[in-house]
C-alpha cells in the first residue's frame, strides 16, 4: 500500500483539492505545488517525500495521537492558481498550515495572503524555494525555511569558481521570479569580488528551444569564461 501511494500520488490532479477524508482532531496541512507542466517532477517528488514521512507517523500513532493529513493542490508552477488554492485551502478546507509550496514565481505571490489571513495565524513552512522576499520584512516572521536562499548558494557557486581562477563569468537565467532572484544573488557575489558579469543570457522556461543564441553560449567557452 505504502510503495503504491508513493507510486501513484496524485492521480488526475486539478485545480481542486484531491479528496482525502479529515477525521476529527486530525493535523490538516495545505500543499500548493506543480503537479502537472513542466515543472510537475518537483511537485510530485516532494509529495512523496513528504508522504512517506507522514504516513510513518500516522501509523505509529500520528502526532499525540492526531493524524496527519495532507491536502494537496495542483498549481502548475502558476501563480494564479496558487493564489486561488491558497484562499481554497485557508477558507474552504481549513488547514493548519501551508506547506511544501513549489516555486519562487508562486511563493513570492502567496506572501501577501499571509499577511491578509494575519488573524487566523497561517503560516508558511518549508517553500521549496531559495527566493529572497519570505526571508525579509514584511514577510520574515510568516515563512519558515528549510533551504538556503538563492543569494547563499549563487555567493558560494560564485566564490568557488573565483577561488580556482575563473573570474569570466557569464549568468544564464530563467526570465522570471525565479531566474531574477538567482541572477540578483549572482550579481552581488561578484560585485564582492569587484567583478563584473560577462554576457547575460535568460530563456523563458515555457520554450522547450530556450529561444537563446547557443552559438553565444560556444563562443564563451572558447573565449575561457
């Protein structure tokens, strides 16, 4: 049964709640993720991973006693909808919390939800997101991160490749919340090492062709960036 939920998630996953039956007194927590487009793979590896722990707790006598329940929504990487099963989840289902949301271009506009919905004391835990907005004012204190920002981890990507040499460094980003946040991050690790970007190339995620000049991308790697 276990290998088959993991297996097998989120079958015809749509805009609406996938039902799970709550019982009295159970731990109900809101999800909002990809689980279909493109991006659907983080969406559904994170409900597996997190369901995997859940259900070993739940079977071994849950949380005090209390069961724990995940309901999830699919949001495809969209902000929009993730607006709207957000309000979903809060007014409609009732959760505890909100949990595991995927993406920057969709956390960064659920932030301001948290504020509105102050009064029911909802807050966000774990975002699979490295974005800088949740970590700051206004929205620092609704957020609980697990991951490091993008800001950490674009300063040691950009550290490292000083610290053997390579101080030619051309940025490749995704053309949205996301890629912005990383290419932010970049763009102040190197101005630490008073250096400055080679050429800026985006692409958009939603073009399977990139829509970039991959000959560019060539002519970088022979030119030592």
């Amino acid at each position: 049964l276990l290998l088959c939920l993991l297996l097998f998630p989120i079958q015809n996953a749509t805009a609406s709640s996938v039902p799970e039956p709550v019982g009295k007194g159970d731990i109900v927590l809101g999800m909002s993720a990809a689980f279909s487009g493109p991006s659907r793979g983080l969406g559904i590896e994170l409900y597996r991973g997190a369901m995997a722990h859940f259900m070993n707790v739940n079977k071994n006598g849950g949380v005090n006693g209390r069961r724990i329940v995940l309901k999830t929504m699919d949001d495809g990487y969209n902000p929009i909808p993730a607006i709207e099963n957000t309000i979903h989840l809060i007014e409609k289902e009732h959760v505890l919390l909100l949990f595991n949301y995927v993406g920057t271009p969709t956390v960064t506009r659920v932030l301001p939800l948290l504020k509105h919905f102050r009064h029911k004391d909802i807050y966000l835990f774990f975002p699979f997101t490295g974005a800088q907005p949740q970590r700051e004012f206004p929205y620092d204190h609704f957020v609980f991160n697990f991951r490091a920002s993008y800001r950490q981890e674009t300063q040691g990507l950009v550290d490292h490749l000083v610290g053997i040499g390579r101080t030619r460094i051309a940025v490749f980003y995704q053309s949205d919340a996301y890629g912005r946040s990383g290419w932010d991050g970049a763009q102040r690790a190197l101005a630490q090492h008073d250096l400055g970007v080679c050429p800026l190339y985006t692409f958009d995620a939603a073009d399977e062709g990139l829509g970039v000049d991959l000959g560019g991308l060539r002519d970088l790697k022979r030119e030592n960036a």
